[in-house]
C-alpha cells in the first residue's frame, strides 16, 4: 500500500504514516480529464461526500500525473475510496494521499494504484492477477474492474477480515482472499499473468519470480530506505527482463503472517 511524497499532502494530519510506510511516490508530475462511469452497486452511504464529484477530481488529477490508460482510469472512476478508509478520514479520501488504515499500514496513494496497475497493462492484457498486500482491499477492488481473477494475499489477519468484509459489501466476488504469507505468493493457484506487490522488500521473493507466467509482468517497490518501482517481465523458464521506473516509498514487506 502506498503512496506519492509531494511534501503538500502527505503528512498533515496523518497520524501513523512515517518516512518508511506511507505508500507514496517520491516525485511530483500531474495532468487532468474526464471519465463518466456508474460506481459499484453496492456500496455504503457516501458520509455525505460528494464521491462521485470527487472521484472524477481524483481521475483529472491521475491524467495531469500522468495516468493515459482508459481502462485503468475507468476503473478508478468506478470504484468509491471513502468506502474503505475509517470514517474520520472520509474526507480526505480522494485526497493526492496516502492515509492510514491500522496496524502500521496504509492505503495507497490513487497515483500509486493507477500506476502500478497500468504498468502491468502496457504489453497486454492480463487475465489471472495476483495482489501481494491486500490492506483494506481498495487495490483489489480497481483491479476488479479489469481483470477477470484477481488473487490477493495479506499477512495481518485483521486487515484481511476488514478487506473480505469490504469487497463482500460491494459484490465483488470475483476477487479471492487468503491470509498468508505474501513473499510465499500463492502457488497453487500460479502462474499468474501479473503480479503487483504493495510493500517493499530490499530484493523481490524469488518465489513470486516463479510464479510468474512466460511473458507475465512484476512490478513492486524494491529497496530499504531508498525505493524504486521496479518492473520485471518473465522472458523465459530463467530468464527475466528489470526495468526500473519512479522512486517511491511504501511499507516495508515482512514475512511470516499476524494472527
């Protein structure tokens, strides 16, 4: 889970967000649009929000930041961020932030989420996606909207319950949850045609490398205190292709799960 450093809206007011987990990208670039979609069925009351006003905000400002893909952008569009953020921050969850959701974690930043899924969309179009770091689902839900099986693993327990209650709320029932250890990934369901993880290890789990399809896409934060977005095809049974994209900065990737 992550989010963007602009030094403008990412620590006012965020309490549990520190130098190395706050989900962020480290660089500034913007630009702005309009997408016109429905909203999940589904979901809870809106705390008086106009969501959908600020949703289309939200997707604008991912178009000046850089975001081109219509698919990614739609998806964005469709999918209502308060729902999984604690109600006192309801406010600011179409903010250009990363916000807090318990247990030292965040959700990450829109520009993080729309990112990372487009960069794994640029060669094709995958189909069984696995999502290491399921937080509170937001992640999860987007690529709900665009890929038909979609896999996610988080190792705190109590997250998971928030995030499977969340997702059932919205009747996203395409998405499957496990509670595990994401640096495992999730074998038997393997190969996968995309994996995206939201925290950052110093080097990427060799595990997950293997369960990437031929011609499957990587991307994960990669680094200690220092990160980049590192993008990683499978060319072949031992062969893969890195590409080093945008310093970022997102919580630290453990092993092991929380009870």
């Amino acid at each position: 889970m992550a989010a963007r450093d602009t030094r403008s809206g990412a620590s006012k007011g965020l309490q549990g967000i520190t130098p190395t987990n706050s989900n962020t990208k480290i660089s500034a670039s913007r630009l702005p649009s309009k997408v016109n979609t429905t909203v999940v069925t589904g979901a809870p009351s809106n705390l008086g929000l106009n969501s959908e006003r600020l949703r289309e905000a939200m997707v604008k400002r991912l178009r000046v930041q850089g975001i081109t893909n219509e698919y990614v952008l739609a998806a964005m569009q469709k999918v209502p961020r308060h729902v999984f953020v604690d109600e006192a921050l309801a406010s600011r969850a179409y903010d250009d932030a990363a916000l807090p959701i318990g247990y030292g974690q965040t959700i990450s930043q829109p520009w993080v989420v729309a990112r990372m899924i487009a960069a794994v969309c640029e060669q094709s179009s995958p189909k069984r996606v696995l999502e290491v770091g399921t937080g509170c689902g937001y992640q999860a839900a987007v690529m709900a909207q665009l890929f038909p099986q979609v896999y996610s693993i988080e190792r705190i327990r109590a997250l998971y319950d928030i995030a499977k209650e969340k997702l059932r709320d919205l009747k996203l029932t395409k998405i499957r949850l496990t509670h595990a250890d994401g640096m495992d990934g999730w074998a038997v369901s393997a190969p996968f045609d995309a994996i995206i993880v939201a925290a950052a290890g110093v080097k990427i789990p060799n595990a997950l490398l293997l369960q990437l399809a031929e011609s499957g896409v990587l991307i994960a934060p990669e680094g200690g205190t220092s990160q980049k977005l590192v993008k990683i095809t499978r060319t072949g049974q031992d062969s893969f292709e890195r590409v080093e994209l945008e310093a970022v900065r997102f919580v630290p990737l453990r092993a092991g799960v929380q009870p």
